[in-house]
C-alpha cells in the first residue's frame, strides 16, 4: 500500500472511477458474511491450480467450494461470463468462494506413480463438471483475494494434509482418447480438441497439470504459463489457415467489456500483427496525468521471442483476431488497439482480454474505401469516446509503416 493511499482512504485523490482497495476489501467482506471456512469440508471442485513461484518447485493447488452446488461451473466459466456480461463484482464474489488448497510438489510429479494428488489435479482438470472433493486442511484458511492480469482472480489459501475424489469423474471421450495417447504431442492435442468444440480454458487447466504430450515429456506447467501456452498453439495453427486466404477490405471493429475496448483495423495485406495497450491517465497500472501504452509487433513470419511489452494479452488477442479471419475467410494485416478506462478497476486475468476482443469483432465491422478513410475515422472516434489523440500513435505503428512504404506489384 503506498502512503498516498494511506491519506485517501478510497475518496478518490488518484482520480480513478472505483479504488480497487475499497472494491477488493467490499469483496472480502460479502465472501466473508456468505461462508465460514473450515479446516475439513466436501464440495464441488471447478478446477485445478499450478503456481510459478520456486520453480521446479511449485504449489499445487485445488480450487474448492466448501458446498456441493449444482452451479459450481459458474465460478471457472470465463467464456459464459463474458456471453452473459457479468460484472467485476459478480466475478469477484464467485472466485473469492473458491478455497484454493495447496501444497509443494516437483514439475517433474506427473512422471511419478506415487503422486497422488496429481491424479486428482488431472481428473478435476479433465472432468466434463466440477467433481466432488474431500480436503483436509492444515489449519483453516484465511480470507484474501488475490489479482493479477494474467490468472483468474483467487480467494482463501491453506496448505493441504489430504484430499481425495468422492465421486468418479465423467470425462469426456475425446480428452480422454488424447491423455491417454502417450505419443501424442501437446501442440497437436490442444489443437485437435480446440478443433472438437473444448475452449482455451477447459485446455489450459488440462495443459497445466500434465494430461497432454509425450509421456516422457509431461509434466506439471504454472498456471499462466499454460494460458499463454494455449492461445500461442491454436493461433499459430489458425495462422497457417488463414495465409491461404484472399485479402480482406479495409474494415474496423469495435467493442468491449469490463472498461476494455478494442478498435481492430484490418487492412488488405499480408498477415501481420500489432497491438497497442493504451491506458488512460490514472486508470489501471498507468497512476501519471500521461496516456501510456505498450506494443507488441510479428510480421509475416511471426516472432521468436515472447511478447514482454504486452504479456498474455498479446497472444489472446491475436487468437480472437485469427478466429474471426478464419471465420470470413480472409487474410489481414491487422492493428488492434486496447483502451483501458477507469470501469477496469481491479485486474480478472488475461481471458478479459480474450473475451473483449471477441465481442469487438462481432458483425461485419464497418469498410472504407482506403487506408486514411480507416485511419481519420478511428482518430476521430477515439477522440470523441476517449479523448484520446491516436495519431501520435500512429505515427510509432511499424505495421502502418510497412503499410505505406512496401512496394506493391502495381507500382512498378
């Protein structure tokens, strides 16, 4: 907590919409009037959690309700969130009821046929509904709610004596099939049940505590790691898809949800790829009177090396965008812009950033006859809606710079 908070106490003197501090302490104190945690229950467990820190040396954890509820999927159901626009404060009552039961084991745990535990993490990572578990604890668990923008928002921890299955998981036969392939690789697995209708998150937990790849080479992946995993596979896949396709017209797309919204603008090239986060002053990360903004740029022939500027969200666009050039059959260069405003008050995780994307590019998007017809249409609009002047970030797009000065056949 910084002194300036200390002097506000949630009135408003960084000048954001909500105080996240204010919103994170409401949530603890509905969560905290709802439940009464216990040292032992049973209850419907959604899904499995790796985390990072220590590594190879990680806390393995099982997210639980301390009920058995016939809507436990609600609270690991991103993608419904999103559909049926659920509010911050809904999500963060819903993961804020989830016991998150750990303890330390070895990435390395999958390859042995001691871990126990590691059997249950893959069954309630595979099952096709939350199962039902029995947790003993160590001590009773202490309220907290935890963020961060990559992972789903996390409630009370306590290290774990004993857990065990009270119930035998119905696992759907295609997930099933591709566990049990031991020579099977990851990438070919995520992208064949993707393919069967499974979503990036059911993939993700899965991916996460070691049911796909090579059975030599599996073995327990951080949590966040494994979000990124996911959206990185199925779009470099999609991406060869789409390079077979003819190019698209000149068309933009807007939208969003929970405070982020996407401008996408597509141009008729060659695939390439650029993203702009830009943060209003005093809003999320961004605590100057400055607009700021991060960028990731791939060209035609991808990148090599991680997205550092704009992490998971970088690669979770990139899949929305994919998705949607598949879906119409057509090739893109294509720029996306994120604003963060001030709704966005306390970070979800990157699926936000998915999601928000994904409603972006809803419906046919609205043509324009030539690149500056787009480019003064989106200025003019992020002007009126934002306040923002995008051409200062126009003018440090490289896709726009490829744009305008690559040589086309017609030229010569």
């Amino acid at each position: 907590m910084q002194p300036k908070c200390l002097r506000c106490k949630g009135r408003g003197f960084c000048g954001r919409i909500v105080c996240p501090m204010v919103a994170k302490a409401s949530a603890l104190f509905r969560i905290s009037e709802q439940i009464k945690l216990k040292e032992n229950f049973s209850g419907d467990a959604p899904a499995p959690f790796v985390g990072r820190i220590g590594y190879p040396f990680v806390n393995v954890g099982v997210l639980a309700l301390q009920e058995q509820r016939d809507d436990a999927w609600l609270f690991d159901a991103p993608r419904y969130w999103a559909m049926k626009s659920y509010s911050i404060d809904q999500i963060m009552v819903y993961r804020s009821s989830l016991v998150n039961s750990r303890t330390n084991l070895h990435v390395g745990s999958v390859k042995s046929d001691k871990s126990r535990l590691v059997e249950l993490e893959q069954e309630i990572a595979l099952a096709e509904k939350p199962v039902d578990v029995e947790v003993w604890l160590k001590k009773r668990p202490v309220f907290r709610l935890n963020f961060n923008a990559v992972e789903m928002p996390s409630g009370p921890v306590a290290y774990l004596k004993k857990a065990k299955l009270i119930e035998n998981p119905l696992i759907p036969r295609k997930i099933e099939k591709a566990y049990a392939d031991y020579n099977l690789k990851a990438e070919e697995a995520v992208f064949h049940l993707y393919e069967s209708g499974f979503d990036e998150n059911k993939l993700a937990k899965a991916l996460s505590v070691g049911c796909f790849g090579v059975k030599t080479q599996r073995k327990l992946v951080p949590t966040r790691w494994s979000i990124t995993a996911v959206d990185d596979i199925i779009s470099k896949r999609l991406i060869k898809i789409v390079k077979d396709f003819n190019f698209q017209d000149y068309a933009l797309f807007f939208d969003g949800y929970l405070g982020n919204y996407y401008m996408i603008l597509f141009f008729p090239s060659i695939w390439r790829y650029e993203l702009f986060e830009i943060y209003a002053p005093k809003v999320s990360w961004n605590q100057s009177n400055q607009l700021q903004y991060t960028t990731d740029y791939e060209g035609n022939f991808g990148r090599k090396t991680y997205a550092e500027n704009c992490a998971g969200g970088y690669y979770t666009v990139r899949l929305a965008i994919l998705e949607k050039l598949r879906s119409m059959k057509r090739q893109a260069s294509v720029l996306a812009l994120r604003f963060i405003t001030g709704e966005y008050y306390v970070p979800l995780g990157v699926w936000v950033t998915r999601e928000a994307a994904r409603k972006s590019l809803q419906g046919k998007g609205v043509c324009f006859s030539s690149m500056e017809l787009m480019l003064k249409y989106a200025s003019d609009f992020a002007q009126k809606k934002f306040g923002i002047d995008l051409n200062k970030i126009f003018e440090q797009s490289k896709l726009l710079r490829e744009l305008k000065e690559q040589k086309k056949i017609a030229d010569f």
